[in-house]
C-alpha cells in the first residue's frame, strides 16, 4: 500500500520542514512522488498503535506479568506513578496513625495530626478513585456507611424529564463505575479504530481558518488536514519514544511543544499563499478551532466507550 521506494525520501524531508510546500505540489498534481496523504495518515496510526503496543497500554486484568504488589496495591503500567505515590501515603498513614493512637484524647498534638490525616486520606481518595473507580475512605465524603459514597459516581442519576435520554445516560455511567479501567482501553482502541475522524470534524474548521483565500477546494482542505494529522502522530510517536527510552526527553517533548504551531504556520503560509501576518491570524483561529476538534473527538470515544 506504501510505495516506500523513493516516494518515503521524497515525502518525509519535505513533511518535516517545508509542509505547505509539499501540499501544494501534491495538491497542483505531483502526486506520483510523494505518499499520498491518506496513506501516510494510516501508516502513522499503525506506527502509533504499534509503539503505544510496545511502550505500554492500559490493563484491566489481575494476570499482567511484571505486575508488583506493594500493601496490597498494584502497581501496573500507566497508573504506576499514581499507585506508587499512593503506597507512600498509605505508610506516612499508618505511621501517623500509630503516633497519634499513642497521644492521648486531651494531648495538644492530638488534633494536628488528625487533620493531617484527614489529608492524607483526601489525597488518597482522589488517587484511588482515579486508579480504582472508589474511595478507599469513604467516610470522608460526607457518606456514614453507605456503599454508594465509596464508588466513583459519575454525577449520580441524570434526571432531564426525557425519561430514555436519562435511562440510556444513567446506564453508561453505571457501566463506567463499575470498570472504569475497561472504560479506558475502550476508549484507546477506539482511538485507532476512529482516527480518521479527525479528518472529516477538523476540514470545516480548515475552511474556516483559510476562508477569503479563493481557488481553493475542500479537496486541498483535506489534503492540508491529512497532512498536518498524520505529521502530528509522527511528532507524538518521537517524544514517546524519546521519553520511553529516556533520550534527552525534557528537550524533545519542549521542541515538540512549540515546533507543532510553528509546522502549522508554515504549512498555512506556503500551502494557501499568505503573508507573514496572514498566517499567524489563521493559526491563531486554527488553534482555537483544534480545541473544539479534539473536544468532540474525545467526546464521541467516550460515548462509543460506554455504548459498547
């Protein structure tokens, strides 16, 4: 499907440092020498999808080899430095626990470290309803013995007056609470699965951020978009890699940071012929609009994560 011969060498240098460029050229015909931008969009998910593979992904079963128990908390992949910081906790409580049963009711230091506990314990409810879907001190949110003030609820029962809206709403978040780790290795693989999304939300707001530029089709929005995501996914494969791997990751993930807008504003400028000002106006409407574009993609996973 990848004609990797000369078109990769052709496509990627130009890709990298000179998009509009390559936009341009593909879009005014030279199609036959670069990988077409639908091409490289999946190549970079099946890259993405393969390294997330090696890097780690999300588990939500008992049997993971290389899983460590420490008092009881597993710490597995990507809740690591959460379980961990939570062990931490748990000792500094039981520590403090100990202190504080040796006081007597009426000493001084009694009070201070009660409510040092009582933070303590905050801290860990927010890490175990993170991590585990349920308070671990379920006392401290306002519930006596109740079940339900333990688990993670999902902004309790939604009541709109549209009673299958609100049994239909009330059932996925039940589904959320009860496995919330399954939740999200949903939501990863329909990350992969409905990528190419993000092409059809993110053309409307390419037309938007170009609109006055005449002799332009949506056919060349969509050329621009393709382009820029499946840089984007590459941009984001390296700074994984590089902090997996620990390669100067602090430096590569700030020169990524600030390279993407500077990547977009060139492929604005060179791809659609507009000035300097020019495309620093439409990076900037390109930006705003890339919060909406990730918001409803993020949105629609959640959905078909619960739906499922």
């Amino acid at each position: 499907m990848l004609h990797f011969d000369g078109k990769f060498w052709n496509t990627l240098p130009l890709l990298v440092w000179k998009p509009g460029e390559l936009t341009r050229r593909y879009v005014h015909g030279e199609r036959a020498k670069f990988i077409s931008p639908m091409a490289l969009f999946l190549f970079s998910i099946f890259m993405m999808f393969a390294v997330f593979s090696y890097v780690g992904t999300p588990n939500f079963t008992d049997d993971q080899p290389g899983m460590v128990a420490t008092n009881g908390i597993k710490v597995t992949g990507w809740r690591e430095g959460m379980q961990a910081e939570m062990v931490k906790l748990e000792a500094q409580i039981e520590e403090k626990t100990k202190a504080s049963q040796a006081l007597g009711a009426d000493d001084a230091g009694s009070a201070a470290l009660s409510a040092e506990l009582q933070d303590l314990k905050a801290q860990v409810n927010g890490l175990s309803i993170a991590t585990e879907g349920k308070a671990r001190y379920p006392e401290l949110l306002g519930g006596s013995s109740g079940e339900g003030t333990g688990q993670f609820d999902l902004a309790g029962d939604v009541d709109t007056g549209w009673k299958s809206f609100d049994k239909l709403v009330n059932k996925m978040a039940a589904k959320a609470n009860k496995n919330p780790e399954l939740l999200l290795y949903k939501l990863q693989s329909n990350g992969y699965k409905f990528a190419w999304l993000l092409i059809p939300l993110s053309i409307p707001f390419v037309w938007l951020a170009t609109l006055g530029k005449r002799g332009h089709r949506f056919y060349d929005h969509a050329v621009f978009t393709t382009y820029s995501i499946a840089f984007m996914s590459l941009l984001f494969i390296v700074v994984t890699l590089a902090s997996k791997f620990n390669i100067l990751p602090g430096l590569i993930t700030t020169v990524a940071i600030f390279y993407a807008p500077f990547h977009m504003y060139r492929q604005l400028r060179h791809a659609y012929g507009s000035s300097r000002i020019g495309a620093v106006f439409r990076l900037v409407l390109l930006l705003t609009c890339t919060i909406f574009v990730v918001t409803a993609f993020v949105m629609v996973l959640i959905s078909l994560g619960l739906i499922g």
